[in-house]
C-alpha cells in the first residue's frame, strides 16, 4: 500500500468541491481513504492507495482533466510505503 500526500497551495474548497462534482461519488479502485482538509496556504490531501499504478489510472481517468478545468495549482507530492492501515470503518 502506497500513502501520498499532496500539498496544494493557493487551492481552495471550492476548487475541491468543483473537483468532486465533476467525479462523483463512485470510490475508485484500489482507494482505501481520503482525507482532504484546508490549511494555512491551500489544502492538504491524503491518499492510501493499493499502488502507484492505481493512483496513476484514477488520475488517467479524468482526475487530472478535473483538476486543470477547476484551475487547482500543481502540488507538492510526498509518498511512503504504508506499514499499517488500521481503525478504517
């Protein structure tokens, strides 16, 4: 399992939400969680993923396009192999 972290500064909720409404709500394969949350500077989300491939396939699939229409900047990404995944409803 794959955990990104993704620094978006400058991005609002609003460019978030515009991201949301243009995927919908169908979970993509392979996703565990997704935590997304404003910070100081812009947003900061959280991703465990099955793998990079997976991540990649999502953002193939039309992420990608919703983040350039809503105008989302470029983000920092970190990512680390997850040891353990635990107390996930």
């Amino acid at each position: 399992m794959i955990c990104r972290i993704y620094e978006v500064p400058g991005a609002t909720l609003d460019q978030y939400e515009q991201v949301n409404e243009q995927l919908g709500s169908e979970k993509p394969e392979g996703v565990h969680v997704h935590i997304a949350g404003k910070i100081e500077d812009g947003l900061r989300v959280i991703e465990v993923w099955d793998s990079s491939e997976q991540i990649d396939r999502y953002m193939e699939s039309g992420l990608g396009q919703a983040l350039q229409e809503a105008g989302v900047p470029a983000p920092s990404i970190s990512e680390f192999e997850v040891h353990k995944l635990d107390w996930i409803d």
